[in-house]
C-alpha cells in the first residue's frame, strides 16, 4: 500500500520525530498551523477512527495526554487543540489515522469553529432514538 504516513511511521521516510516507540511515533506537521503543531501516527496502519483496533485508540490518547503535557510545560502555549479528522469531508487529507497536537497561543491564526446551533425537542428525540 502506497501511504505517506505507513513510511513516516515506519522511519522510511525521514521526519522531525518528537517521540518513538514500539506502537507510535509523533512528529512536527510540515505544515503546521502554529508552532508546535504535531502528529501522532501509529505504526500500524488504519485508515481512520473506525477502522483503528481498540488498544490503539487506547494508548494513543495516553500519548496525547503525554504529549500534551509535555508542549504545554516546554513551549509557551495557552491552551492546545487536539484534533483527529475522518473523512475527507471533515478535512482529512492523508488517510492513515493521525491526531493533531496544535498548540495555541494568544492572538495566532488557528481558525477553529462551528456556529452554535440549537438542538431541537425534536432532533433530540430522533437522536436518542437513533445513538443510545
Ligand atoms: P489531515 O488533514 O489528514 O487531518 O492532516 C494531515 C496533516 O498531515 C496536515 O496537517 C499536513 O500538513 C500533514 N502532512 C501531510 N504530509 C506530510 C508529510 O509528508 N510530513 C509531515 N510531517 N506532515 C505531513
Ligand atoms: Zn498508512
């Protein structure tokens, strides 16, 4: 399989590596949105959210805490955004999972966001209905 992130990850491909091991590697996004920003790549490839194995998402957002903390200590951000897009709707763009580690800090240019809607009597009994 032709994936960028299979080869990053796997170390075929050269990258700015934060953190290394056995399941995971973490690397600076060569594009990123503020200073700081990093992905979190397993090793092993699964396209997305869905098709991740349950321990995987389970140690990846232990290495994001970690690696969260670890930005928040070193870097002087106020706050962070951890981000994870499935779907090329939803912005993703390489389709091999990934987490987005995106340090904020005061007056950057992140543009992040939604516009509040109002969640309906209605659209709150089909969900119900739908998601329990
Ligand atoms: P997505 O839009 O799929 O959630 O995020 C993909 C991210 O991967 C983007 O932020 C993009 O800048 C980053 N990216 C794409 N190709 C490469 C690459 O070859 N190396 C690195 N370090 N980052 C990449
Ligand atoms: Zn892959």
């Amino acid at each position: 399989m032709d994936c960028i992130f299979c080869k990053i990850a796997q170390g075929e491909i050269p990258s700015a590596t934060l953190y290394e091991d056995e399941d995971f590697r973490v690397i600076l996004d060569v594009n990123p949105a503020s200073k700081g920003h990093a992905l979190i790549l397993p090793k092993a490839h699964a396209s997305n959210l869905y098709e991740l194995p349950d321990e995987a998402a389970s140690k990846a957002l232990v290495l994001a805490k970690k690696m969260a903390s670890k930005m928040a200590d070193a870097l002087d951000c106020e706050g962070l955004n951890l981000v994870q897009n499935n779907g090329e709707l939803a912005g993703q763009t390489v389709f091999h999972f990934h987490m987005h580690l995106i340090p904020r800090y005061k007056d950057d240019d992140v543009k992040m966001g939604w516009k509040p809607g109002k969640l309906t009597e209605e659209t709150k009994e089909e969900l119900l209905s739908i998601l329990r």
